[in-house]
C-alpha cells in the first residue's frame, strides 16, 4: 500500500471538495435557485443545518467542510465497493477494471440499462434518458446525468448503509460536488490511487481517514500554540492517530484471543495469532467464557473501526473452530460481539462501512439482508426544562433522573467518558413507552429522548473486553466542559485525556474481562501521574505490555501499548514486559520496531506488580534490576539531600534576556556571588542558565538577564489587570555555584558545574549542594542515565524525576572529586576557547603560532591538543562511571564505556561532526580544519574592529559608544592597531585602502609573521576551497550570524538586502555612533561611486568587448549604489539614529530598516516587534 500516494490524494481532495461543496450551497441557496422549487424540504433542512453550526459564513463554512467529508466518504465507500466487485455495474470506476473512464454505471445508462431496484422514480428515469439522448438539454449533460444516477443509488444504498448514504430527498444529496466526470475529479482520483490490491483490506479506509484529515489537524494545532483551548470542532482532528495494523493485532489478539484461550486451552486459535505474548501466569482471575456469543467487545473511540474490524477477523475464526455455519458467523459478530462508540459521525460511518465490506467479505448475500454493525454516534443532547418535567417528572426525589436526561448535554467534547447511571436507564426505558409522541410539547423530544436511552444503553453496560486508542490531551489544551469533567470525575487522570480513558476502560470492562490500549508513555512514570498509578496497579494486572518508543505515529513522544486483566491483582502476579527500543530518543519506522517485537526474547522483561507497585511514585520501571530497585527503595531522594530548585521564568524574554554580547560589557557583572553583591555591583545584566544543548561538566553561560536593582523591573511585571505575570522562583539560590541541567532534553542527561554568579531559569534548573563535585560525578554518570530512564520517560527531565533519584553515600569523596575537577577544568578550557564564551581569551592558533612555523603548523598542534584533551576526558568519564557503578553495586548492569562521538567537548571532532558524514580521521581532521580557519578569521576581524587584540586576553572594546581612543587607553603600544573609524568595506575587488582583505593580511602578518603570509594565506584559501575575497565576499557574514546566534554583532551596510550587494561595508555594533551611518554615506559609498564612474570612463576608452562588457556591470553596480545612498542611506545619516544595546540586536537591528543585510531571522520578527513598548527606541512596522 502506497500510503504517500494515499496521503496526497487525500489532502489534495479535501481542498478540492471543500471548495467544491462550498459552491454548490451557494448556488442551492441563491434566492432563484431551482433547488428551492424542486427541493424545497432538504433546503430548509439545509438552512437549518446552517443556522445549527452558528449561522451565517460561520456556519456555512463548517457545514461546507462537514459535507466535503461526507462526499469523500461516499466516493471511497464506492471505490472500495466497487474494486470488490460488491456493485453492478460499477458505480464511479470503469468497466473492466480499468482505472481511467467513465463510470461503468453511466456508461451503461448510455445503453439504456438502468437498474428498477435503484431507479424507483420514472421521472428521474426520464430525465437521465432525455439528457443522454438528447432530447433534454443542458450545459452538461453527462454530468448531470450522472449526478441523477449517483443520488439514485445513494438513496438505494441508504436502506442497507444508512450512516453511509442518505436517503432520497436529505439536503446533503445538493451538496453533492461538480465535475464528477473529469479526470482530475475526486472521483476519477480516488479510482486511480485506491487500486484493487489497495481495497483487498479496509485498512486502507482507516489511512484515508488518518490523511484527509490530518491538514485540518495542523489547523487544530497551530490554533493551541495561540493560546486555543480544544472544543467540539477540535478534538476530532486534534486526537486521531491510526494505530499501525500490528499494534491492532496484538492489542486484539492478547485481549479477545487471550480471553478465549485462557477459557478454551484446547484451542488452536494460538496458531493464528502471531502478535500473541504468551503469559506468565495461568490466568485464573479471569472472566468465564463458555461460548463465541458472551465475547463483546467494544471500542469506546473507535475513529474508523481498526480495533472491530480485526476483533471481527479473530472472532471469526473463533466461531468457525466452534462449527458455526459460515453463512450466519458475519451476522452473529455483528449482532452480539461488536460495539463501538464515537463523536465524530464521518469517522462511525466509516467504522460501520469498514464492518459491513468484513462481512461482505465472508457471506456473498450479505448486503441483501445486511444487519447494522453496532456502531453509535455520541451526540450532544439537551432538553428545556419543560421537557425535563415531562420526561423526568416533578417533585422531591426526581434529580437523578434529570441529570440522567441532561448527561449528554457536551457529549461532542466527553463522548464516552460519559457514565449514565444504569438503574435510572431501567426507568427511562420504561418512562418512553409509557409517553407517546403527541404527548410531548416538541415533535422531535421523543426522538431525542430515544437518543439518549440508545446512546446510554451503550455506555452504560460493561463488556467481555475494551480495546481503543483513546486521544491523547495534556489538560492545558482542554476546553472548560472537558477540564471540568476531568477534575470532577477523573481527579486522579486528569492531567491527561488518554489516562482519564484508562480509568473509563476499568469501568466499561467487566471484573475479569481485558482491556487493551495503545497510548503514550508519560502515564508510566511521570509525577504528575503518581496516584493515577497507584489506583491502577491495585485495581488491575497488568499482563502484557509494549514500551514501544519513537517512532510508532512517526516523529512522536514515544508510545506504549498493554492489556491488562480488569481486577485487582494477586500478590504473585507478573507481567510480561517488551522494551522495543534502545535510546528513547531514537525515532524508527514502525515496521523496524515490529521486527524487534518479532525477536520474542528482544527486550523481554518479566517483573512482579507488587514490586512496581513499591517503586517511587509506583512507576513502571519494569526493567529495574534487583540492585537498581534496591537502589531506590533503600536511597535517600536527592530532594532530601539537595534540593533540585527551578529559577526565574520572566514571562517576556524578549525584554528580559539578552545574549551575553549583545550588550555592554561595563553593565554586566560576571561574578556576584549573592543579591546583595549583584545590587552593589550597579549593574543591569547577570549570567542567566538556560538550559541548552547537551554538553556536560561546564558550558552553555550564553545569555544574560535584566536583575537591575535585584530585578526590580521582573518582579513587578505584572499584566494590565495587575496580575504578576513574571515568576521569580526559589530567588534565594541566586547567585550561589550550582549544578544545571537542560530540563528539555530528547537524548541524554548532561549536568554543569557553574560557578557563583548566575541566575537559574525555569528551563535551566539548579541543584545547590556543598558537595557539587561528588554530586556533579555521579549525575553525570551512566548510573544515572539508567536510573533516569525510570523517573523521566519523556523528553525532559523536569525537576521531579531528578528528585526521587536515589542517593548512597559516596565512600571516596576524594577519589571522585579529583576525577570531577580535573573534567570540569578542560571542558571549561574547551567552551573558552570559542569567541562566543565571555571567558575567551584570544584564538587557539594565535596562541599556538611560533616563530618560523606556519598557519598549518600551529592548526595541526591544535588538533593534536584537542584530541588528546578528549581522548583524556573520554578516559576521566569511564572512571567517573566504573566510580559510581562500584558504589551503586551495578557494575555488571550498566555501560561504563563512552564513545569518543558522547565526549561532549565542542573541540572534540567526533562530538562536534558525529552527525555529519565524516567516518575516517582524515574527514574529522578536515572539518575541524575548516572550522578552525573560520574561527581564526572571525577572531582576525574582530581583531581589525577593535574587539580583541593581540596583545591582551579577552575583549578590549566592547561598551556602548567605544572608540579607537578606548582602545588605546587599554592597549597603548598594539602589534596590530583596530581600523580608525571601525568601517571596514568588503567589495569584490580591492577599491579602498582599508578594504578587508587588505587588513586581514595585516592581522596575519602580525598574528604569524610577514615572512610566512603568502602560504599562510594559500593555506586558508586551500582549506576554505576559495580565495579569501570570495570567503568575505560570499560566506563571512552568513557564518559570522550563525556564530552568533543571529544576533550579530558585527553588521553589513548593504546596497541590496541580499548577499549580492555590489556595496557592502563592515561596522562593529559596540562601536556604532549616530554619525556612524554619514561616515558610511561619506567616506565609502560615496567614495565608491566615485571610482565607479571613473572605472567607467576608462573602461569604455579602451573600447573592447570585454571592458564593455564590466563598464556595463560597474553602471548597474553605481544605480543600485544611487538608489541605495537616495532611498535607504541619506535618509538615515540625516536622522542621526542612536541605539541602546541594552534593546538587545534584534530591536537595534530592525531599526536600521533597509540599510542593512537581510536576516531572514531577525526580520521575520518586525511586525512582533514593532508591538513591544518596552524598547527604549522602539521599532516601527515597516523600518525606514
């Protein structure tokens, strides 16, 4: 199956229907419509249905959608009818199955072959024949003929599929979409991409649905990343996920199978049954079967009906080994095995479609005495308060059967999380047949009243088994209806819609049934699910269960799927436990992860529920050994020892953080080591953590926030209704050494020792503790990394997994602490060793550089150095973890080794390219080599702006406003002196003296020695793969944004916007006047048009083709430079345009507007910025 081709056709037909449904309505409901004559009954069904989903274009637009759904239902349903042969002729195929065509129906209509079962009207029958022969004319003949036919069998097909088909005369029958008959129509589509092999299984029915609705699913959410809590329209989209068919056949093979051969062990149904996990206890807990009939099975979210329609399968064969007639098994399934429920009404249709074509399948004469699969449509009812009188009664005592009648009032938001009380139902049943119709005030009460009873009859029972994926739902996406119901109702689950579905499962199945799910892992061992799991475990066993991880519903979280027997478990109880995965983070197809399962002893665990049951938080670590379980029940939790803290969360970080280079260096305090130090210190930034990227031992310091007189301005951010909207957070910690971690993580754990001076975040989380070495080793462990795996399923590691990390003493505090240092020191040396640390010191190769040897030479001491310094560090990790293996007795248990590509130090080249293609030294050796010429050229330039030099370590100017004379106040006698006015141009050839390539060979004569420049020079330009200019021309202030976050800090004036500027000049921010723009304007745009036009002149002088040719090109270069100083640059200088690098780069830069260099990241932030009052020079909309 070509589930690409599946998913394009889909999305395409749903655009396509849309506006196609769209146009007919309106058409149908212009004033002078012929409909309104014809039909005048389904349009004022159709205005109604209108007026229902909220009037106006509003509910024209959702009934346009609801209807297109139900044409590509219809079309599918008789694709897929007719590639079965179900249908004759074929209804929207070709005769002879053929893929392109007309219909075969209509092309025997052409014959005069129309069928009396179907075509019941003699006038509809005449005016099909009159519009073929032509003796009826109209713009499109064929079409509507055709249009007449599909109605005709519609209507005929209602008596057997009414969810499918409506009968004749229903509004929906006006809706049905033009162009039928093209070739580009859904149609015609749908017969060429469903091919025969396709609709051999009604899975393919379950796909297109996933498909077709999967782009108003992106709508869903994208409309919760606004704020947009999930109501009725959303949770459809927002919660469908088809469930892969293996995971189907194991959920229904270990629930109903199980059931049966735990009930019937001379069965050999075993033999059919490959996803069955055989058990490890004998089942004596579970429910009596003696006979096929007494298995039920239901669905409660059955979406498309994947679940029943293998249960239906299975069942089958289990009916078949009993010697029923093969003739009656469909319509016994139907009639007492199967049962679903669902609130979306296109998904049941399809449920009940998909079930119909299973018995179909198996019993020819099906359809001709078809019996209604049991498939029901939770609607939302609700009844006046008259209506309640009547129904229900008046007086003392009645209340309960009034809640009874108003429980599906949100049953389009709960649908079968709702429980209707059963006795009530005994006396509602009665309460119908004693009212008659023309008792009731409303004609339809009575029918709505029915609802209720059948929907409840649904919900209100138990059954042998419950298997469904249920939708998943954090309680922040939830609308108020479902919220409350879940704090009323499922108080225990109600962090989640898919637990607050396991706890409805454990009702709906009867004591001991088996119920069966597929959801995410979270439930397993989340905190915030902790009493949810430990009224599970008592309630219910566990039998079986898949921890599946990424990869099943594609780039997901991660999923699980169980059966569990519905009663309380006996003390000897054991499960058997499947770990298909081995990095969480890894996502797979999900026929890889199939094949793991295939491998019955893959990943195979067996663990006794008493002892999960004792664990922590009762989490399902069912891989636990007994030394790692021993670790947690005899341990200290690390939050008794040291206290994991969460930090500021500002609320607006955009005005609060900054990335530690964007502002000035003089308002920044580095190394407070309490409050009241950072206060007396005056200044406005501190060190923030933030989380990051993986990276252990020390790193990740890049941004600063706003703590200005002890964060005056955060703590009294409040919103416009005085409602404090910052959350500074455990602000006692503040400033104290620390370890941080990344609370956001998909892969390993990596923890950092940081020093006295930061301010934690709420995303970089702190443990403070006075042994921060030990603990530091032993978080940063493989001890660790595994008990994690028990605390913190997901991706993250919040600061309640950390907590219940159990702690042992540590024998050898000495030993681990050397061992701990010693890493903490090179990782600090490595992260310093980048321009972008405010440790860094001056370029590795500078540093390296010795008196009549190369670029080369001091490149290759570089990478000798950094492989020997992660080959040491690879050596320091392995001890750290054979250290704490040791102590927590788990040496045989857990990995001590650490590849070379997990050494986490940025100049290590088997971390830092371990996703690139490199695979032999030679590939890592030269893109460490690249990399370090970039940095060696980043560092030159800053050297040639002033920011560095190289006689002294660090940054020299790097305030607000600095100029050449603070630079020399710092460095009297420099080796190498900073350009004047800190404008550098960088233009494709040599026009300036100052040009860049001409200082930059300035710096490396100084930083290496004039006699080597030139094969220095012809060593960059061979490692880079072109010449320098080009480098600077092309590439340099692309990397230079990259470096720098895309918050650079050295900005490009730009005759274009794009990279192909024939004028572009360099200024450094921290150097920036008003007047820096006029010095642009005046001393090199200017200048350079002037030796344009005299380039001109000579060129057209010496009168070749070739010089012709490039005074032809110096013209457009000049036009563009004219239109640049007239349009974008005069304008400009003429303002005197100040900044204040306390609004960070990206306000700053916007408010450059066009002059200068695009970047896509910053400007595709201007119109969010252009609402923030908070800048001290705010930004305007459309810039200059």
């Amino acid at each position: 199956m070509n589930t690409r081709k599946l998913e394009s056709f889909a999305s395409a037909a749903r655009t396509l229907l849309i506006a196609q449904v769209g146009a007919r309505m309106t058409a149908v409901l212009s004033p002078t419509s012929a409909a309104r004559v014809e039909a005048p009954t389904a349009v004022r069904a159709l205005e109604a249905r209108i007026r229902e989903r909220g009037g106006g274009e509003e509910g024209r637009r959702h009934v346009a959608e609801e209807q297109a759904y139900v044409w590509f239902n219809r079309i599918i349903a008789l694709r897929f009818m007719d590639a079965n042969g179900y249908t004759s002729p074929a209804l929207v195929s070709p005769d002879a199955g053929r893929t392109v065509g007309q219909p075969a129906v209509l092309a025997a209509a052409k014959r005069g072959e129309l069928d009396p079962e179907a075509f019941r009207n003699p006038a509809s029958v005449e005016r099909i024949i009159g519009l073929l022969d032509g003796t009826v004319s109209s713009p499109d003949a064929q079409g509507e003929a055709y249009g007449l036919i599909l109605a005709a069998y519609c209507a005929h097909w209602n008596t057997g599929m009414p969810f499918m088909f409506a009968r004749e005369g229903d509004y929906t029958g006006l809706l049905m979409p033009t162009d039928m008959l093209s070739q580009d129509s859904v149609r015609a589509r749908a017969v060429e991409v469903l091919s025969a092999e396709d609709c051999r299984d009604v899975e393919v029915i379950g796909w297109l649905y996933q498909f077709y609705i999967s782009e108003r699913k992106n709508e869903v959410f994208a409309a919760f990343s606004k704020g947009r809590k999930a109501g009725a329209d959303e949770i459809p989209a927002a919660t469908q996920l088809f469930t892969p068919d293996w995971i189907v056949r194991y959920l229904v093979q270990n629930s109903v199978g199980r059931l049966w051969m735990l009930n019937h062990p001379e069965s050999r149904l075993v033999e059919q049954m490959e996803y069955y996990v055989e058990p490890e206890d004998r089942g004596d807990d579970v429910l009596r079967i003696s006979k096929p009939e007494e298995l039920t099975v239901m669905d409660p979210c059955c979406g498309s009906g994947h679940m029943l329609t293998y249960a239906f399968d299975l069942l089958y064969a289990i009916y078949e080994e009993e010697g029923y007639a093969p003739s009656e098994i469909p319509g016994l399934i139907l009639t007492h095995n199967l049962y679903g429920t669902e609130i979306d009404p296109r998904a049941a249709a399809l449920a009940s479609f998909a079930l119909m074509m299973k018995a179909r399948s198996r019993q020819r004469g099906f359809l001709r005495a078809p019996v209604q699969p049991r498939i029901c449509v939770v609607k939302p009812v609700e009844f006046t308060a008259t209506e309640l009188d009547q129904l229900a009664g008046v007086g003392c005592g009645v209340q309960e059967s009034r809640d009874f009648w108003q429980s599906f009032m949100h049953a389009d938001v709960l649908g079968s999380l709702i429980l209707p009380d059963g006795e009530v139902l005994a006396e509602a049943r009665k309460r119908l047949v004693a009212l008659e119709a023309d008792t009731l005030d409303a004609a339809d009460t009575l029918e709505r009243a029915q609802r209720v009873v059948t929907q409840s009859e649904y919900l209100a029972r138990t059954y042998t088994v419950v298997v469904t994926n249920p939708p998943y739902m954090g309680s922040g996406k939830m609308g108020d209806a479902l919220s409350r119901w879940l704090k009323k109702h499922h108080p225990e689950a109600k962090s989640d819609l898919m637990t607050a579905f396991m706890e409805r499962a454990y009702v709906l199945c009867e004591s001991g049934g088996l119920w069966g799910m597929i959801n995410l892992p979270a439930w397993m061992a989340l905190s915030s699910f902790a009493r949810f799991r430990k009224a599970l475990l008592r309630r219910v066993s566990i039998d079986s269960l898949l921890h599946l991880g990424r990869g099943v519903f594609g780039s997901d979280f991660g999923s699980v799927a169980f059966v569990v027997v519905n009663g309380c478990p006996a003390e000897s109880r054991r499960g058997v436990y499947r770990r298909l995965f081995d990095r969480h983070v890894e996502v797979r197809s999900p026929e890889s992860i199939r094949q793991l399962f295939l491998d019955s002893q893959h990943g195979r665990y067996v663990a006794l529920q008493t002892v999960l049951r004792g664990l922590p938080g009762a989490r399902l670590a069912y891989w636990l050994s007994p030394a790692m379980t021993r670790a947690f029940t005899e341990g200290r939790p690390l939050g008794e020892v040291a206290a994991p803290k969460q930090g500021l969360a500002t609320a607006d970080n955009a005005r609060f953080l900054r990335l530690w280079f964007e502002v000035s260096r003089s308002r920044t305090c580095f190394d407070a080591d309490s409050r009241e130090a950072a206060k007396v210190s005056g200044a406005t930034w501190f060190p923030h953590l933030k989380g990051g990227e993986f990276r252990k031992w020390w790193g990740n310091q890049d941004y600063v926030v706003n703590w200005a007189n002890d964060g005056a301005e955060i703590q009294t951010y409040r919103d416009a209704h005085g409602k404090q909207k910052s959350r500074p957070q455990n602000i006692d910690s503040y400033f104290k050494p620390a370890i941080s971690w990344s609370l956001l993580s998909s892969g390993a754990p990596s923890f950092r020792y940081s020093p006295a001076g930061s301010i934690s975040g709420h995303k970089g989380p702190v443990i403070l503790s006075d042994r921060a070495s030990a603990n530091c080793g032993l978080l940063n462990s493989s001890v660790v990394e595994s008990l994690l795996q028990a605390t913190s399923p997901g991706v993250g590691f919040e600061i309640g997994h950390l907590s219940e990390l159990p702690m042992v003493d540590d024998p050898d505090v000495r030993t681990t602490s050397s061992v701990v240092d010693a890493l903490v020191a090179a990782f600090r040396s490595d992260w310093n060793a980048y321009e972008t640390s405010w440790g860094f010191a001056g370029s590795p190769l500078v540093q390296r550089a010795r008196p009549g040897k190369t670029l080369s030479n001091a490149l290759e001491c570089w990478w000798q150095d950094s492989v020997h310094v992660a080959h040491a560090a690879q050596g320091l990790e392995m001890e750290n973890n054979r250290y704490w293996a040791r102590v927590y007795d788990l040496e045989d248990e857990v990995p001590v080794d650490v590849p070379l590509s997990r050494v986490s130090l940025t100049s290590n080249p088997w971390f830092r390219y371990a996703k690139t293609s490199a695979s032999t030294e030679e590939d890592y050796h030269r893109l460490f080599a690249a990399d370090a010429i970039r940095d060696l050229i980043s560092y030159g330039v800053g050297c040639i702006l002033g920011r560095y030099s190289l006689d002294v370590p660090g940054v020299v100017l790097a305030d607000e406003g600095s100029t050449l004379d603070d630079y020399l106040r710092s460095v009297p006698d420099p080796s190498f002196r900073p350009d004047s006015d800190g404008i550098i141009p960088v233009t494709d050839v040599e026009w300036f003296e100052d040009d860049i390539v001409t200082r930059f060979r300035a710096f490396l004569a100084a930083a290496f020695g004039r006699e080597r420049l030139e094969a220095n020079v012809r060593y960059i330009e061979d490692v880079l793969g072109k010449s320098l200019r080009q480098y600077f021309v092309k590439d340099f202030y692309r990397d230079h944004c990259k470096r720098y976050s895309y918050r650079p800090i050295y900005w490009m004036f730009s005759s274009r916007p794009d990279s192909r500027a024939s004028f572009r000049a360099l200024i450094y921010l921290h150097r920036y006047t008003p007047s820096t723009p006029s010095t642009v304007l005046g001393e090199y745009l200017r200048a350079f048009q002037a030796k344009l036009r005299a380039a001109i002149t000579r060129l057209e002088d010496t009168g070749t083709a070739a010089d012709l040719k490039r005074a032809d090109a110096h013209r457009r270069a000049l036009a563009e430079c004219e239109d640049y100083e007239r349009e974008v640059l005069f304008p400009l200088a003429s303002r005197g345009l100040t900044i204040d690098l306390d609004d960070g780069v990206l306000v700053n830069y916007l408010r450059m507007g066009r002059a200068l260099q695009k970047v896509e990241s910053i400007e595709k932030k201007r119109t969010d910025a252009a609402t923030w009052t908070w800048p001290n020079h705010p930004v305007t909309p459309e810039g200059l």
